[in-house]
C-alpha cells in the first residue's frame, strides 16, 4: 500500500484519533472518513445513507490545496507509519449549518462548535483508509474487541 503513495500528510492530534478508530473498528462499520454524501446523511438525519444510526461525521479535515480525489496518500505521526488513505471526493462543508445540527448550536461558546470553526481545515475529503500501525500512546487504549473481552457473558451492558 505504501509504494502506491504519491504523497505524504503528518497527522493533527484529531486525525490520528479518528484514524486509530477506524482502524481499530471503533466507528464500525465506517471503513475510512466520511465522502460528501455520508456526511450530509449524518449532519441531516443523524444516520449513515443505509440508516444505521451514526452521531457526528468523521471528517478529515484539510487546508491542501493541492490534495485531490484520487491521490493515494501515507498517513503519518512523526516518523511513524498510520495509514494510507485513497482519497474519494474534496467538499466545502456548511460549517455552521453542521454544528447547528450535531451540536444543536453554531455559537463558538460550545466545544464542539468552537472546534469545528478554528480547529478543521477549510475542505473535508472522503476516502477509505488502510492501516499500517496504530499511534504509540503515552496511555493505554483498548481496542472495542479487547473491551468487549472484559464484559461479562450474563449481563447487559
């Protein structure tokens, strides 16, 4: 997968998450962040298109002009290795019309909100991702395979 990157992206402290949580089944059944279409599937109705409920959309959020549909590109923490993703579609996303359907407002005081309006980038990009190795965390995390390991068999939880 790697031989076939064109180009090379380091990470925000966000991507990484979403990505180790895609990869790691996390955001089951997402397989990569969001095209233009999930996200609006999300934003209005709070559902994937095939109605499988799904709270926020995960995004990966860019400034790069020059990253387009079709390029191939290696994820990276540092001199780490996360990913690959290939990339699907570039969309300007409503930003305010998105926080005032996930988080109910488009004021700045919210954290969601204040996140989405200084933190992402201006385009949003879908794509499939394909992991290569999680990020070293300075904490521990478990997969949701390895939580649901320590759940007991004869209650709900």
């Amino acid at each position: 997968a790697v031989a076939k990157c064109t180009k090379e992206l380091q990470l925000s402290p966000r991507q990484l998450c979403d990505a180790e949580l895609l990869m790691n089944g996390g955001f089951s059944p997402l397989t990569g962040f969001m095209d233009e279409a999930t996200y609006k599937n999300v934003v209005d109705e709070v559902a994937l298109p095939d109605g499988l409920i799904f709270g926020l959309p995960v995004v990966f959020d860019t400034n790069d002009e020059d990253l387009s549909p079709g390029d191939i590109v290696l994820l990276k923490d540092g001199d780490r290795d996360i990913a690959t993703i290939e990339f699907t579609d570039k969309y300007l996303p409503n930003k305010a019309y998105e926080c005032l359907k996930c988080y109910g407002t488009s004021e700045i005081e919210h954290p969601g909100a204040l996140m989405v309006a200084t933190e992402r980038g201006k385009y949003y990009m879908g794509g499939k991702i394909t992991g290569l190795n999680l990020p070293v965390r300075d904490f521990p995390c478990k997969t949701p395979a390895e939580v649901r390991e320590t759940l007991p068999d004869d209650v709900d939880v």
